[in-house]
C-alpha cells in the first residue's frame, strides 16, 4: 500500500483520466470535483472519502479553495501507482 498528501491548487483541472489500480481517499481540506464515468458530478468536502476504481474514466479537479486529500494506492511488489490523462 502506498499513501501519499496531495495538494492541488485552486480550480485545477486535472481532466478526465484514469489509475493502473484503485485508489481510496479522503478530502483533509478544501473541495474537489469528482466524477465517476457519465454519472452525475459530485462536490467532496473535508471528510468525505472517494473511491476510483482501476481503469475507469474519473474527473477529479481542485475546487476554488484547492484541495488537499490523503490517497491510498494498493500495490503490487515493483508496481507504482499511474495516472493517464485521457484525450
């Protein structure tokens, strides 16, 4: 298992993108966007947890405050966890 702090600052658009494994979160401050597929767009606040399953179109952006969230990346020996920006 991998965890990592990650900041993003206010309103940025990471884009629709996907994970070469699950990732488990939790917003620590801020807000973001999160969308899961076509499913309607979701506001994550301090205390809500998200979940982006393995190889599944996700929206995640930084809302006008930033974003700061803790995520947990499962791994396999030798594997790190990727994140590919679609079109």
């Amino acid at each position: 298992m991998q965890a990592r702090r990650i900041t993003m600052v206010p309103d940025t658009a990471v884009g629709v993108h996907t994970h070469n494994g699950p990732v488990f979160g939790s917003i620590e401050s801020g807000s973001a966007i999160y969308q899961l597929r076509d499913e309607p767009e979701l506001v994550l606040n301090p205390g809500d947890l998200f979940y982006e399953p393995a190889d599944e179109l996700i929206r995640f952006d930084a809302g006008p405050d930033g974003v700061t969230f803790l995520a947990y990346f499962p791994v396999t020996d030798g594997q790190e966890p990727l994140l590919e920006i679609v079109g």
